[in-house]
C-alpha cells in the first residue's frame, strides 16, 4: 500500500470527480484512476460506487475514509514523536536567538544561569526573528530568545507555545552627534525637512515592532529610507558612519551612548520598551530542556 493512495482516495472523496480530484492531485486522470483502483484491490472491496455521477462513496468507502485521515495524521507526526524521543535522553539544548540578542543580551543572561545550574551542552542558531520562528515550528530547536512588544504580537505568540520574560530592553532613535554634541538627525522632523531612515528588513522582528508602534510615522515623507538590512548590527555600524538615524536596541549601543560616538536623537515619547522573551513549544521538550526551562521560570524577573 501507498501513502499517496490515501491522499488521492482522499481527494476524491472530497470532490466525487475523478478529473478534478486528478489535476488537485497534479495527475494524468488514467494514471490517478489506476492508483484509486490499485487501493480498491489492496483493500479488496470498492471503496467508490461509480454508477452515480458524482461517484459516491460505498458504506465501506465512508468508514475508509476516518481510517485514511487518521493514518495520514499519525504518519505526519512521526518525525516530531521521534524527535520528542530522541530529545527525552537528550542532554544538549537547541536554542534560536535573534542576531541582536545574541551578541550583546544572550552571553550575559546565559552566565548569569549558570551561576545556579549546570546547563550542560548548547545549540545556538542566530537569525532574524522570521527565521527563528520557523526554527521552532520545524521542531530544530527547543527555545527562542527575542525582543517582544504587545503591539507586535507574532506566531510564538499564540496558544501554542509558552513563554516567559527574561530581560528587559529598548529602542532607541540615535544619530551621531553634530559638532555641538547634538543628534545631526533628530526628531521630531522639522516642517520641509527629511531625515535619512536606516530600516530593517521585513523579516526582522524589530521592524515588526517598530511598524506596530510607529506606523503612522514611518509612512511619512519626513523620514526617508537610506538603507535597509536585517541585522541590528549592521545598522550600527552605518549609523556610527553617518548615514541616518536608526532605532537601535539600548542593549546593543550602550557602549556608544557612554561614549558620545551615538546621542540619542529624540526624547523619551520615541523610544520604545521591550520585553526579552524565552519562547517553547507547549509540549514535553526532554529532560534537560524541561530542567532549563525550570530553572529560567525560576529566575525570571516579575
């Protein structure tokens, strides 16, 4: 018997037509009616009374039917079961942290848990927020540490997963500073002026939040987009050359701020607070994954 069978007996019987039920299925309508009929005989009844038009499904089609869907479901969650198992013996910990994070909050926060647990073995993958999101519905890592807003609610959001605070942070407007130690670009924007924007990528998670927050600025014509990246860091790095004003996380530029290379370009009503996160599935994530999560809920700030 073949898998495939099932998603075409399946398909049919949703339709009742052979042809549509064959191009859903992206099949000649003969080489579809041989697997239909190839089913029927493994089975050894018929499955389909074709004397109607649409083609209905025998009693025995109709009890099939639960059958397949339940076959093709539990077939479907084999590799997440097997990864559950392999996991419960598992001492490594696969965590996914945003670029950002990873260099500045993630080492501190880290040391500052093995102060009271051993953590044993890790697994760091650092991307933007999209990527890591995806990382965690995959099954590839276990954890996800990102910035989060109420306002920019994303997929490790949902019902599905858990989650608990594990630092604090926030964006700030910066700017080098103009030779009287002001911001060279400021906000707010001055009437007929424009202020060059250094932008994240769409796939970043703090652009998300910035468009959540400050969407109603950001489609202004005051502030125009000189440069676009995914990475927090990258941004940095351009504006320290000069290029525009950027929101940054205060945990990433705090080195700059103390030392005047970046000024803040804005007041207090343009900076946006964040939340750190540590982001895992509902379900049972193994042993040492289950003590690391003990351990975080355990010490996480209120």
């Amino acid at each position: 018997m073949n898998f495939i069978w099932l998603e075409d007996f399946l398909a049919l019987a949703d339709t009742g037509n052979f042809s549509r039920a064959a191009e859903q299925r992206h099949s000649s309508q003969p080489a579809f009616s041989r697997r239909i009929r190839a089913l029927e005989e493994w089975i050894g009844v018929d499955l389909l009374d074709r004397s109607t038009q649409p083609a209905r499904l025998t009693e025995t089609g109709e009890w099939f039917r639960g059958v397949a869907q339940e076959m093709l479901a539990r077939v479907s969650r084999i590799p997440g079961d097997a990864r559950r198992v392999a996991e419960a013996s598992s001492v490594t910990l696969r965590l996914a942290s945003t670029h950002a994070l990873s260099f500045t909050f993630l080492p501190r926060w880290l040391r500052s848990l093995e102060s009271g647990t051993a953590l044993g073995p890790l697994q760091l993958m650092s991307d933007v927020l999209q990527r890591c999101e995806g990382l965690m519905q995959q099954g590839k890592v276990q954890f996800v540490v990102s910035h989060a807003h109420p306002q920019a609610r994303g997929i490790l959001d949902s019902d599905t997963y858990l989650s608990a605070r594990v630092g604090s942070d926030r964006l700030i407007p910066v700017s080098i500073p103009d030779a009287k130690g002001g911001p060279r670009f400021s906000l707010p924007v001055a009437a007929d002026s424009e202020v060059p924007m250094l932008r994240y990528s769409e796939e970043s998670g703090l652009e998300r939040i910035l468009r959540a927050v400050f969407s109603h600025l950001l489609e202004t014509s005051a502030l125009q987009p000189a440069f676009t990246a995914h990475l927090a860091s990258v941004l940095r790095t351009m504006a320290l050359d000069g290029r525009g004003l950027a929101w940054l996380p205060q945990s990433l530029v705090e080195d700059d701020l103390d030392e005047s290379l970046l000024v803040a370009a804005a007041g207090e009503e343009w900076c946006i607070p964040l939340t750190i996160k540590l982001y895992r599935e509902r379900e049972f994530a193994g042993k040492a994954a289950e003590e690391f999560w003990r351990s975080v809920v355990e010490s996480s700030p209120t």
